[in-house]
C-alpha cells in the first residue's frame, strides 16, 4: 500500500492540463523502458476534462498511441454508443482523434451486445480479457497497469463502487456487475478494489467544491467500505490530483510543499 501524495492546483482547468501532462511523461516513459504502456481510463467531467487537455496538448504526438493499451475503470451498462457510456465519451474527448490499435483499446462490454442484458456475464467475460492480458510478470489475473485513473465522487465513489453496496465488499472478482447504484443508470460493470490495486499507480481526480467533503473523509483515514475512494491506491503510487476547491476542506498538514 502506498501513502498517498496530494497535488493542489488553482483550478480544474490547471489541474486537467498539469494532469495530461503528467500523463504523457508516464506513457512515454514506460513505452521507453518496456515497448508499451498501460492505462486505465475514468469518465466523468474530469477524467474527460484530462482527456479534452491531453487532446489539445502538443506534447501527445510523443506518445506512440499504437503501443497503448486502454481499459476502463468502469462502465455505464448502455447500448454501443450511448452518448453517457465512458468509452463512447473518450472517443469524442480524444480517442477518435489518434492512431490507436483497436486491438489494444478493451472497452467494457455493452447492454446490447453478445451477452445482452446480462451484466454479470459481461462483467465475467471483461474480467477474462484482463486475465489473458496479464503476463507471468504480473502475478495475478489482471495486468500491472502503469496509470490507473479514477474520479472520486461527492458520495466518495470511485469507478462504480459505492458505499457500502455489495461490489465495494469484493475481494476475490476483479471485475463485478453493479445492480442498484445510486446514480443512473443503476447497471454497471466496474473493476474492484483487487484489481484497482494492481496498478503500479493509482490517480484520483477531484475538482470542485462538490468533491470537498468527500476528499477530506476519503483522506482522514476512513474505510474503504465506508468510503470507496480510500481504498485505492497503487502499488507505487498513489497520487491525488484536486484542485483549490476540492481541496478547500482538508487540513493544510496534507498539502505538499509547494502546491501550485
């Protein structure tokens, strides 16, 4: 378990751009050391808020987007191409727009395709697509990913595990159907928090005044079942990125030297 470093921005659009930057030097560096990189995509307004930035950022034509491989955090249980699917929202933030293998981008599956309605079948056919994916060197049944994103919610959600629902208990799957979230839609495919933990680095995005609360209880050493957010992190690093405003309720101890 790592302990978590926090970085404060001014605002979330400083904080989506210093994101993607941070973002591009980690995939380049491990296309550099290993021939590919890994990452773990979050929706949301600042997981494509951090997408929309890297888009926009000169520095991206560094990163050879054939080597990418992409996985989500979690999905809405829609039909392909539903404008509030994670992937479908990717695409239009940044995905369409780069020379990626479709072989290599693994979006979860969909309320229309070949297990139709049922997501726990869906999530079981996801979690053997990361299984095939994991090499000898991972020790276990997902990959090692080198960046894992997630948003964290108001609730202090992360991926589609919520409060004491049944899928933040999971400690065996690493990927589970959700039934019954608290936000719409109620059917979702999430990662759990074994798999989550598996990234040689967890990110946690939070902007707004709306995350403060749940930043600050996430942080001060709450459980994970109580408070999904703090119980990821990476084997690594597990690093907070939040601007002023999520941070506005977590006291200064936290914050590190020299926050921009």
């Amino acid at each position: 378990m790592s302990t978590p470093q926090l970085v404060v921005h001014r605002d979330k659009e400083l904080m989506a751009q210093a994101a993607a930057a941070r973002l591009i030097t980690k995939i380049v560096d491990a296309q550099a050391s290993r021939g590919y990189a890994s990452v773990v995509l979050t929706g949301g307004r600042n997981g494509n808020g951090l997408l929309a930035a890297l888009a926009a950022a000169p520095a991206r034509d560094a990163i050879d987007w054939g080597r990418l491989d992409l996985w989500w955090g979690d999905e809405r249980f829609l039909p392909e191409g539903d404008p509030d699917r994670n992937d479908t929202q990717a695409r239009a933030a940044l995905l369409g727009s780069v020379p990626l293998d479709p072989a290599r981008v693994h979006a979860m599956p969909t309320s229309d395709g070949p297990y139709g309605t049922d997501v726990d079948a869906a999530a079981e056919a996801y979690a053997t697509e990361l299984a095939k994916s994991a090499g000898p060197e991972n020790h276990g049944s997902v990959p090692t990913f080198d960046v894992l994103m997630l948003g964290v919610g108001p609730d202090t959600h992360v991926a589609s595990l919520f409060p004491e629902l049944p899928a933040v208990r999971e400690t065996e799957r690493t990927v589970v159907g959700v039934h019954g979230a608290p936000k719409p839609p109620p059917t979702r495919i999430s990662l759990t928090l074994p798999a989550i933990r598996s990234a040689r680095e967890v990110w946690l995005l939070a902007a707004g005044e709306d995350k403060a609360q749940a930043a600050a209880i996430a942080l001060s050493g709450a459980g994970e079942v109580q408070a999904p957010a703090a119980g990821a992190y990476g084997r690594s690093r597990t690093l907070w990125l939040l601007d002023a405003a999520a941070a506005s309720q977590l006291p200064r101890s936290l914050y590190p030297p020299a926050s921009p």
